[in-house]
C-alpha cells in the first residue's frame, strides 16, 4: 500500500495523466490506500492494428464508513466513495511513437471528501478527466 509504481484506476489510482488523487482527510487515495476497497469489470479490442480501445468500471468504497458530510450539527457517515469510468484510446502513430486519448468520470459517492471545512460544505461535485499523451519509447 505504499508503493507509488501501482496504476489501478485514472482518478482515485493516479492514472496516466497524473499522479494523486483527492484525499478528504479520512482516507487515502492513490499513492497509499488504507481502508480502500474496490470492485472493478473491464476489457480491451485491439479494433485495428494500431488502435486498441480500453473500457473499464470501478466501484470504491472504504472498509468502514467514514464523516462524510456535516448536516449542521454533527457529521453523518458513509462508506460510499463513487462509482468511475475509463475510457482509453491508444493510437500507434509511428513505430514506438503512441497517442493515448484518456477520459474518465467519476460519480463521487458521500464519502468522497476533498474538503474538511464544516462551514459551506454541500458535498463535492462529479469528477472527470480528459487528456492526451504522446509517448516515444526508444
């Protein structure tokens, strides 16, 4: 769990096009999970010699519920970070020269918290990334 090297997801798992994930005081995302669970389903077509199209889903949540939310006077708990989508288009353009196209979603569950301020708090918003890569091995 405290190894950086390990890619398992785009926005909770540091994926390709970073390398942290939002972490609300209770828990670790990526780089050190500590009570993080996870369900996930996926494939992959290599729809043309050069281009392979990568689905995945994951489920997250966290092995006890966690303060999730403060409703005025006290916190309410919940052990549902969210539910996220990856989408990843690897193009081969030239050889050892890829384009990788990423987009992911995120619907954030109530136990997923980037802020820990009492005041103001109504919950975090839906999380997505878009981005491109352009990788050249030699």
């Amino acid at each position: 769990p405290q190894d950086t090297s390990k890619y398992f997801s785009e926005i909770m798992g540091g994926g390709i096009l970073d390398n942290t994930a939002p972490n609300g005081g209770y828990w670790s995302g990526y780089n050190s999970p500590s009570n993080i669970w996870t369900v996930t389903v996926g494939g992959a077509w290599q729809a043309m010699p050069t281009t392979k199209i990568a689905l995945s889903y994951w489920y997250f949540g966290t092995s006890e519920k966690v303060p999730s939310r403060w409703n005025g006077t006290n916190w309410d708990f919940s052990s549902d970070l969210g539910h996220e989508i990856n989408l990843n288009i690897t193009q081969n353009i030239v050889d050892k020269l890829n384009l990788d196209l990423v987009g992911a979603y995120m619907f954030t569950g109530d136990a997923f918290r980037a802020k820990d301020s009492r005041v103001d708090y109504t919950g975090d918003d839906n999380v997505y990334e878009l981005g491109a890569r352009l990788q050249w091995t030699w």
